[in-house]
C-alpha cells in the first residue's frame, strides 16, 4: 500500500513547496498528504519511530514543514493516521474477499484471513511501522488497536455464527473467544515482523483458520 502511496507522489512535481499547478486545491492536498504518509511509512520503518524526527520525514517527501503541518500536529498524529486508516483499508479488503469467496461459511473465514495476512505481506515497510513502532505511542495506540481488534471480532462472530448454523462448527460462537482468536492472528503477523519475514505471512493462513475452527468444535 506505502508503495502504491509513493507511485502517486511521484506524479507531483519535485521540490519542496511545488505543485502542479494543473491540480485543484483538494487535489494538490490529497497528494501532499499521501507523500507524507508514504515518507512516514518508509522514514519510520527503517530508522524506527524513536529516531525519526519531522525533518526527516519532509526531507523525504519533498515537502516543506509549514506543509507537514497544516496535516498533521506532528510525527505521533502522522502514525497513528496511517494506523486508522490502513485499519480501514484492512477491513475493506477483508469484506471485499469474504464477499467473493466460494460459497460456504468455512471458505468465507478462510479468505478473510487470508486477505488480512496477503496486505501483511504486501507492504513490508508498512507492517513494521504498524505493528511494532506504533507500540510506542503507548495510549493513543492501544485504544486504537483496540478498535480494529473489536470490529475484526465482530466481523468474525458473525461468521462463525453462520459457520455455526450450517453445522461446520458444534459450539456457538462466543465474543471473548473471537477476541482471544482476532489477537492469536495479530500476534503471529507480529512475529513474522519481527522475524522480518512479513512476505511470508501468507503461510500461516490455514494454521490461523484451523485454530478458528477447532476452538468451536
């Protein structure tokens, strides 16, 4: 995703503080703020979020400072928006892939997991700003992972709850198992970060669904 963010950056005229003019004010906006978010994106993920500073971050983007802030209060806000949002395109994905999976509740987790593991393994950058230098916004963080997590889990209860119906599963779902099961998926994408092995995430893919599985059967 931070890739296909500096694709789009580049498009922009070179140098801090130029534009195509051709472009709308909204416009002109939109592509500044992707080209912060994609410098924050590879700024952080190889110099780590204790020792990047804002400078860095413009430096890359090819931004001025006055322009940083005028969409962002300063480098912690920058993280945390790409957390939300790519939170957001996570889910979306997720939806985007259990809608067009083969019919049948089993088959509809399974892609679901395999799509949150498949952007993972995407963006290996943007996987290590997320799940490991984020941590160190301590707070602000933690009631934002918290968020994803429960909408994560929701969205699975409910397709267990089908799985459930259909008799793929014996025990109804309930929601501190869900939970315990959305942070089991969270906690080995972790580790292939941290192995900085995030492009083989997809491996765990039916390791995780049987996991979901077994814990209802």
């Amino acid at each position: 995703m931070a890739t296909s963010r500096r694709r789009s950056a580049s498009a922009v005229s070179p140098g801090t503080g130029k534009w195509d003019r051709s472009h709308t004010t909204p416009e002109r906006r939109s592509e500044q703020r992707a080209k912060i978010l994609a410098a924050t994106t590879s700024v952080v993920a190889s110099r780590g979020l204790s020792k990047t500073t804002v400078q860095h971050v413009i430096d890359v983007a090819g931004v001025g400072r006055r322009t940083f802030y005028e969409h962002f209060d300063d480098l912690p806000s920058a993280v945390l928006t790409l957390h939300t949002e790519t939170g957001r395109l996570l889910f979306q994905a997720v939806e985007s892939a259990v809608a067009a999976a083969p019919p049948g509740p089993v088959e509809k987790i399974r892609a679901g997991v395999h799509a949150i593991l498949a952007m993972i393994a995407a963006d290996e950058d943007l996987a290590r700003v997320l799940f490991v230098e984020v941590r160190a916004l301590g707070p602000e963080h933690e009631v934002r992972r918290e968020a994803v997590i429960q909408r994560f889990s929701a969205f699975l209860l409910e397709g267990l709850a089908r799985a459930h119906a259909s008799g793929d599963v014996s025990r109804p779902p309930d929601e501190l198992t869900v939970f315990a099961l959305v942070s089991a998926v969270e906690a080995v994408a972790l580790r292939y970060v941290y192995r900085q092995e995030a492009s083989r995430a997809v491996e765990a893919t039916h390791a995780l669904v049987e996991l979901v599985l077994r814990a209802f059967r």
